[in-house]
C-alpha cells in the first residue's frame, strides 16, 4: 500500500516506471488477504473495516494507473525478466530482512516465524509451499491485470487533456464571433478615465 500511495503522488520519472513493475508482482497480498482474512485480533473501532477497504484499494489502484498510461506502462506479456526481479526481491525481503527482526524479537512478523491459523499449507514446510505457490502466483497476477486493464496501444490522458483544451479554445472563438457579428469590428475608445466599446461597420 505504501508503494502504491508513492506511485500517485511520485513525479513522472523512470524510477516511478520501475517501482510500478515490481509492485504489480506483489498484488497476491490483497488477494491472500481476502481468500483468509485475518480480523480477529483488529478489536479497535472500524479496525477491520479499513482492512478490508485498505486491501480492496491495493486491487483497484493498479487499474486506475495501468488507465493512465504514460509512465505506468507494463513489460509485453511475453517479458518475465520484472517477474524474475521482483519475486527475488520479495525473497530477500523475506528470508533476510524480516527473518532478522522476528527471529530475536518473536514477532510472527509476516508469518515468517509459524504459519498462519488458515494457512492451507500448515506444517514444517509451510515456507517451501509458499514460496512454490507464491512464484507462479505473483506472475500470474500481473500478466492478468496486464491481459484485463492495460489499454493497446498504451493509453496516455494527455492527448485527451489537448483535445479538450483544442475544442474549449475553439467554442470560445466561435461564441466570440457569433456575439460581435461577421461584419463588425470591436473598437475601444479611450474616454476620460474609462474605456468606451464601440461597434463599427467594416467596409
């Protein structure tokens, strides 16, 4: 969620590009967080209603940027290299970062130090099931939303935003030449302090 509150307000850039293609890899989170939902423990008022809100935005946001287009643009299907890159990162992640907080401190941080009570994989190799299930199901995810939402070719809102500017620029010309007439001409006339409008015939 983090990622994705960055990538709207992030300024245009290759770095933005980057940080898109790796996070659409990461979209089982929500989708694990559905299929079992962990609510028992949020006892503060309206806790779980931002879970569920909070993990049903982490779906829809990738598809209103995917909409845009220009920097939020997808690898071509065919391209599992981000795929490769960001399942990596979410390993090392994992297995070492998180790894190393946990394991001294006891916090089941991210399931990392036992597994969760609906996990269908309960058991000592809970962790080599998830990361089996895990690699094809990140891929899987991005390719999906890649085949559903991304617009061919690449949609980008700023033609749109020029062709409106173009016709708002154009109905205002019209507007103005319909007002003064096809044979009056608008002369200003500077008088006392003030400035008099006066039509006059052109020849």
């Amino acid at each position: 969620m983090d990622m994705q509150i960055y990538l709207l307000a992030a300024k245009p850039s290759n770095f933005v590009t980057i940080m898109f293609r790796i996070q659409m890899n990461y979209l089982n989170g929500p989708l694990l967080a559905f299929l079992f939902p962990e609510t028992d423990s949020r006892q503060v008022v309206m806790e779980a209603t931002v879970y569920w809100i909070q993990h049903g935005l982490m779906f829809i946001i990738p598809v209103y940027l995917l909409r845009l287009g220009g920097i939020y643009t997808m690898e071509p299907l065919s391209d599992i290299s981000w795929n490769v890159i960001s399942y990596s990162i979410c390993l090392i992640y994992h297995f070492v970062i998180l790894e190393i907080f946990a394991l001294p401190t006891q916090v089941n941080l991210n399931h990392m130090l036992c597994p969760a009570l609906l996990d269908p994989f309960t058991g000592p190799s809970y962790r080599l099931w998830a990361v089996l299930h895990q690699a094809i199901l990140c891929p899987l995810l991005g390719k999906l939303y890649y085949c559903l939402f991304a617009p061919s070719p690449p949609l980008s809102i700023q033609p749109i935003i020029d062709t409106a500017t173009k016709h708002c620029d154009k109905t205002i010309k019209d507007d103005e030449s319909i007002k003064n007439g096809p044979n009056n001409k608008i002369v200003l006339v500077a008088k006392n302090s003030g400035v008099e409008e006066k039509s006059v015939k052109s020849e």
